[in-house]
C-alpha cells in the first residue's frame, strides 16, 4: 500500500505543501509506520519529504475497506477547532481520500514529542506539572471560547443516564454503588442550580497525545479523533488523573473533593486541584460538579473504549479506574 | 491461489501495494501470515513444489535459523518472485547479515527498489517501522524517543546518535524487513 500512498501525496502534492522549490511534486518520501492496536485499528505513517530534517505530513489511514469513525471523524473535529483560536498546537487537515478502498487523511505535523516517552523517568511529578503549566489555560481557554449552554437532551445523555445506567452495572459493590446513587442525586441538584455548560472537547487527552519540547513545555494536542461537544472540565480531569497514574499511581481523589487551593502547595495532587479550580472559577462552573465530572470522565472514557474494541483491555481498565474513584470517595465519605 | 483474509497484517501495509494475485507465505503464524495458509519451506519451489511457479508475492516471515539468506538462497527468491512481483523479508540478525549487505545481495539477484525497516519491539508486536538508511528518519527516531532521562538512557540516546552519523545504526537493529520488487524480464537483462 506503501506505494499507492506515494501516489496519492503526489496527486495532491500542492494541497499538502510537498512541492520542492522548483514547484515540482516531491519524488522521494521515507516512511515510518506506527501501527494502531485494538479492532479500529488505524495506521499512522510519518512522512519525510526527501530533504526535510523533520517529518512534514501525518498520514492516517484504515486497516480495512469498511469506515472506520477514527480516520472520517477527525477533519470535522478539527474544521470545528480552526474557530477557536488554537493554531499552531493541533493539527490542520490537509487532505481526506480514499486509497486502495481505504480512508486515508493527511494532516500537518505538530512539533514536539509525546509526552508518554517521559514519563517514568521523572522522579518530582510537581515539577512536572509546573513545566506543563501552559497546557491547563489552554484547556479552558478552547472550552471557553466554545462554551455555550447545553440542551435538555444533552444534559441527559451526557450526565444522567451515564450515571443512571452505570449504577445499574451488577460489578458494583454496594457502597460503590450507594457513591454513584450521591453523584446522580447531587448532580440533579447542581443541574437546577448550576447547569453545565457544553464546551467542545478532545474526550482522549491522556499523555501520549499531549506533545511537549525538551522542556516538557506543552506544545501541543494531537488525535482528535473523538473531539465534539461534551462537558466542561472532563479533559483536564482526564489528563491529570492519567498523568498522576504514569508518574507513580497518584490518586486524584483528594484534588476534586478537598477544598480551594492553600498557597505554596507544591505537590502533585495540590497542582492539580489548583488547575481544576482555576478551570471552574474561568468557565463559571460550581466546584461541587468535580466529584460529578470525574465520575463521568472515567464512564465516557470506559464507553468510548467499548465502542472502539469491545470488551478490550482498555475497556476494562477504564472500569477499573471508575471503581478505583468510587472506593476512594466513600472512604472520603462523600 | 490464495486470498487476502481480513484484518490485513501490519507488514501488509509497507508493500508497494497490498497483496493480490498468488501469494506464497512461508514460516510465521497467526493473525502475521494470514495470507491464505503458511506453508512449510517444502511447499516451495525449493522443495517438492512445482519449481517453475511464480508468485506476486513471496512473503518469508521470520525464517528458521537453519535458512541461510546467502547468494544461492536470494536467487532462488529470485526465481519464485513474478517479474514485477513483491518480496517481503523478515531477517533476524542472528542468522541474516546487516541491512546493506542484504540489499546487496537482493540487488544482485534481480531485486530493485529495495527498503529496509526496523521493527521495534520485535516481528510480533512491532509499535514502530522505522525506514533505515536514511539518516534524517533515524536520526529523529533517536531524537524523539531517547533524548532525556537517566544516565544510561542519555548515553544510548548519545551513542545512537552517533551510530546513526557515522552510517552504522543499521546494524545494530535486532531485526529487519527488506521489502523488494523483483525486476521485469526487460529490466533485467
């Protein structure tokens, strides 16, 4: 297939800015192929333009002929964003196709490197969050550049019949289930009071899509392929708490049910619930809804993964995650 | 002949175009070879096989220790492989010779068009395929994913870069596949 993608660069050579200087379509590309897992599977290929030091497209592309909501859904994802004032840090989409029955989709290359490579290896995870400081506001300031407020019908799909529907799932226990019954019922509480806004969000920004420099300076966000409408808050809350479990199984917990901030706190779970609070007081959202969006992070996390690989292994530890944060809440006794 | 079965294999998608026409597959297992059955090296134009078949494509997936990839055995691939047929070579350094020295070989016997790529993390479960040769791809393999961290880790990050400067990362990989076009009768002679 390597060949027919050859081609279609090519075909659109002008489109995707691989002519040389002298206006001619590039006739040497090198590849690197990053293979996919699970049964969307979807090929990533880096491509070298022959003389760039760097890789110049991202091309994406299907295992198999049939669609694959994972290469189509993505341009619209970032057709929407183009509005919200975010160049530079996501990918712009250059060119959608089909090669040999496949979807494919080219898109620019986002400097930096994933985050995920340095994780492990950093012994002061505060520090960490302090280099990634940028990343938090730019969070809120998509969300609040696309902030709107959410339908009936929204509300409901998004909060009340996940957590209807998840404390029916027989693999609670009881008092998890006696947590999740609270979170439904402060959560028709805060819904008269305090609705959610909707706000447009990526729904996967755990640390191998987050790009950093050398630093660890945020540069940008990349794979938004689940990106749409969706409730405010749920990305930071996700990519703190996948972050706090890469650096060494930080529990979240005590940052979205403790109080505001105290100056000078320094550890991770303090940064963190600095960043949650800053987004909340930025957007006007009431801080009681955190325990309510972690919840809810974790339960469209575990169905997002469903509908990507059923009953795959990422499914199951999204579950566990879920578990995990409802044990910790009632021993917090919430 | 046999047919293309769903999902396609990863290694699939480095061929200049995916498989079609008469595949022959030797060695390898699983999800890997599943183009049509893998046949034992007997079933090969070297064994008990029709000797004057031809194939679009002949994949070998991690061949037995015991093959010899040397001059003889690459003309005999070359041999097997359509004219304007594909070859895809899975060669575990530990019974192959590094990368130049293949496409040497292949180029000898008839192949062009010739690419090598590292897989890492092993034939299985690659998570990168990684073009070798050219110095700008490796060079930001090197600089993207071993650039921090521990000492040894910044050591291997220094000394791959160096490696890859001075043209021999090559052959340090543990494994690569080469991934040939047999030339037509015409560009032969």
């Amino acid at each position: 297939m390597r060949g027919e993608i050859e081609a279609w660069l090519r075909e659109g050579s002008a489109e995707l800015g691989l002519e040389n200087v002298a206006g001619q379509p590039t006739t040497a590309f090198h590849f690197a192929l990053l293979p996919g897992g699970g049964e969307r599977w979807r090929g990533v290929c880096l491509v070298w333009r022959g003389d760039s030091p760097k890789p110049c497209v991202v091309i994406k592309f299907a295992r198999d002929p049939a669609d694959n909501p994972r290469i189509s859904n993505e341009p619209a994802a970032l057709g929407a964003l183009a509005g919200f004032g975010v160049a530079g840090r996501v990918p712009r989409h250059l060119r959608g196709g089909t090669v040999a029955q496949r979807a494919i989709a080219a898109e620019t290359v986002v400097p930096g490197r994933p985050l995920s490579v340095l994780l492990g290896r950093h012994r002061r995870p505060a520090k960490l969050l302090s280099a990634l400081s940028e990343f938090p506001p730019w969070m809120t300031k998509i969300a609040a550049a696309s902030s709107r407020p959410s339908h009936r019908d929204e509300a409901e799909s998004w909060i009340t019949e996940p957590l209807r529907r998840a404390s029916r799932d027989p693999a609670l226990t009881e008092i998890e289930r006696s947590v999740l019954d609270d979170l439904l019922e402060e959560a028709g509480r805060l819904s008269d009071r305090a609705p959610l806004p909707a706000v447009y969000t990526h729904n996967d920004p755990g640390p191998p899509n987050v790009l950093v420099d050398h630093r660890c300076r945020f540069t940008g966000l990349v794979d938004w392929e689940g990106g749409g409408w969706g409730l405010p808050i749920s990305d930071l809350m996700y990519f703190l708490a996948r972050l706090g479990e890469d650096l060494g199984d930080i529990d979240l917990t005590p940052a979205i049910v403790a109080g505001p901030p105290q100056a000078l706190e320094l550890d991770y779970v303090s940064v963190a619930r600095s960043s949650l609070h800053e987004m909340c007081e930025e957007l006007g959202v009431e801080v009681r809804w955190l325990p309510v969006i972690a919840a809810l992070a974790w339960l469209h996390h575990a169905g997002r993964e469903a509908a990507r690989d059923p009953a795959g292994q990422r499914e199951r530890l999204a579950r566990r995650r879920l578990h995990r944060y409802l044990d910790g809440l009632a021993q917090r006794d919430l | 002949m046999a047919v293309a079965q769903s999902p396609a294999p990863d290694w699939h998608f480095l061929l200049p175009t995916l498989p079609h026409g008469s595949v022959l597959c030797l060695g390898g297992a699983g999800p890997r070879a599943s183009i049509g059955p893998p046949l034992s090296p007997k079933d090969g134009a070297e064994g008990g096989g029709d000797p004057l078949a031809q194939y679009d494509l002949v994949a070998l997936l991690h061949p037995a220790p015991r093959w010899a990839l040397n001059p003889a055995a690459a003309a005999t691939l070359a041999r097997i492989v359509r004219p304007g047929g594909t070859l895809y070579l899975e060669v575990p350094r530990r019974i192959g010779r590094t990368p130049t020295g293949m496409v040497r070989t292949l180029r000898r016997s008839g192949f062009s068009s010739l690419r090598c790529y590292w897989p890492r993390q092993g034939f299985e479960r690659p998570d990168l395929w990684l073009e070798l040769g050219h110095r700008r791809v490796n060079a930001y393999y090197a600089r993207q994913m071993v650039h921090t961290g521990s000492l040894r880790r910044r050591a291997v990050g220094a000394f791959l870069r160096v490696a890859i400067a001075g043209g021999v990362f090559e052959a340090l990989v543990p494994g690569y596949a080469v991934v040939a076009v047999r030339a037509g009768d015409d560009d032969a002679r």
